[in-house]
C-alpha cells in the first residue's frame, strides 16, 4: 500500500472517530443528519450512476449528464401539470400522475440522451481525447439554452403531490418524502445491480467497459451497447430529476449517498459555507488518491 493510500484511510478514519463523538454526544442530532443525508444522497447516487456508467464504457465525462437531470425536472414539471392534481395532499388523480409521469420522464430522458450519443459522441468515438470532451461540455451548454428559453432565469414550481405526512420518534423527525425517496432510489438501483449482472445486455455492457476491441470481437455490438448505456444512464437521471422536483419542489451510488451524508454533516457542524468545500476537496481527494472508485481496484491503463 503506497503513503498516498495510507494517507487517504488516516483521513477517513479521523473523520468515522470525529463523527462517532458526536454520535455519543448528541445522538438524536446525529441521527436526525443522518436521514437528511441519506435522503440527498439517494438522489446523488441515481446522478453519479449514469455518470459512472458513461465513463466506464467509454471513459467520457458527460458533462452533459447533471442537465438531462434538470431536464428531467422541467419534463416531470410540465407532465404532471397536464393533470388535475391537488397540491399538499394526496389522492388518486396525484397517484395516477405520479404513476404515469415516472415511465414518460424516464423514457422521454433516455430518447433524448440516445440522441446525443449518436449525433454528438459517437462520430468522435475515435477522436483524441479533448475533442468530445469539449463537445461534451457544447452539449451541457445547448441543454441548459434550451431550459433557458423554455422557462426563462424564473425558479420553477414542481407540484408538490406527496403526502405531508410526518411523524417524530424519539425525537427524530422523519416525513413521508423522506421515506419516498430511499425507497424509490433503492428500487431503482436494485433493478439496476440485477439488470447488469442477470441480463445479456448487461454483460455486454460489462465486457465493453472492460476491454472493448475483445468484445466486439466476441460479436457484441458496441454502438447498441453503448447507446444503451446513454439510454439507462439518462433513465436513472430522468428519475433522479422527479424525484428531486417531488422532495424539494423547486441529477456511483456508495458515493452519492457518502456525499449526500457529508453535505448534511457539514452543514450541521461547519456552517453551509464550508459544505461545496469540504465536497469539492473529498471528490478532488478521491480523484487523485482512489481514481478507479471507492471499490475499485487497480488495472492498467487501457
């Protein structure tokens, strides 16, 4: 283990000793950011999905990936306004939007990501390097013009259809969206752990990832597969995006949730002013000391 490594597990270690402090000295606290944390972090962790996803297959940073997840938003938005709903409460018109909204924003997310792939990425497939990361960064640019000029700089209303229910024990507070969200994520990211190891695709997505001359010498198509990587990745931002708009009303999955506790953590203890801070620092961190993942292991350079 090189001196980096160790350096990397003193600091997580120094921060598990510092936060089971205050677990002992202010447990209800404690508990109280861990369920805020928990919650930003499902949403995090349908993000940081697609993004792994992308970069696995085809070692892109798809700049472009945080703005299908607004976009995701705005689409959820716009198709629950279509219904009758009643905001602050919960009936079974808001049950059928819901149930109806989820699918087509995945869906309409997915098509619009398999687009970009085909149209902007896949020409430049064998391009060096910078040239689709620029183009990646024209796409995020070009999603969020067309945001713009749909709704304007004005902060979007995402109706709020979900039940206000909320309950305290033992001092804990904890509310229906709270339970909604680790729910919907945790289903979301099952199916998506079952479809990778179980499925055909999945494996050739894997195989891809893994050395993708060999597996297109195997006979897998590689413009198939990584379009369905697009189409999942924008898939699980789609539902990130909803899920989002329905908890706030104003997009890997360990480090998700791991940023979402730090982000609740540092604002409890630090100050807000600190959190983008101390995230920033933690991805730069795990960037330069752990670039192959949480859980990744070392392998040699493609």
């Amino acid at each position: 283990m090189s001196l980096p490594d160790y350096g990397f597990y003193v600091l997580c270690a120094t921060a598990v000793v510092l936060l089971a402090a205050q677990a002992v000295l202010h447990p209800t606290e404690f508990v109280q950011i861990c369920i805020f944390g928990l919650t930003q972090g499902s949403i995090y962790a349908l993000v940081a999905l697609g993004y792994t996803m992308v970069y696995g297959i085809i070692e892109l940073i798809n700049f472009a990936h945080g703005d299908v997840f607004t976009l995701g938003a705005y689409v959820g938005s716009t198709i629950l306004g279509f219904f009758a709903i009643s905001e602050g409460g919960f009936s079974t018109v808001n049950l059928v939007a819901l149930l109806l909204a989820f699918p087509v924003v995945m869906l309409v997310m997915g098509g619009i990501n398999v687009a970009i792939e085909r149209v902007a990425y896949r020409p430049l497939r064998n391009a060096p390097r910078l040239a689709p990361l620029i183009t990646a960064i024209g796409m995020s640019f070009f999603l969020e013009g067309i945001m713009f000029l749909w709704h304007g700089p004005a902060t979007v209303h995402f109706p709020d259809i979900l039940p206000r229910v909320a309950t305290t024990i033992a001092g804990v507070f904890f509310g229906f969206k709270d339970v909604f969200v680790v729910v919907t994520a945790a289903i979301l990211v099952s199916l998506l752990a079952i479809f990778i190891n179980r499925t055909k695709l999945g494996k050739a997505m894997r195989a891809t990832a893994q050395d993708r001359d060999a597996a297109q010498l195997m006979g897998i198509d590689i413009n198939r597969t990584i379009a369905a990587t697009f189409f999942i990745g924008a898939v699980l931002a789609g539902a990130g995006g909803m899920i989002w708009g329905l908890y706030y009303n104003p997009g890997a999955a360990l480090g998700g949730l791991i940023i979402g506790l730090i982000a609740a953590f540092s604002d409890s203890y630090l100050g807000s002013k600190w959190t983008q801070v101390v995230v920033f620092g933690i991805l730069i961190g795990v960037l330069v000391f752990r670039p192959t993942g949480l859980l990744g292991m070392r392998v040699p350079e493609k």
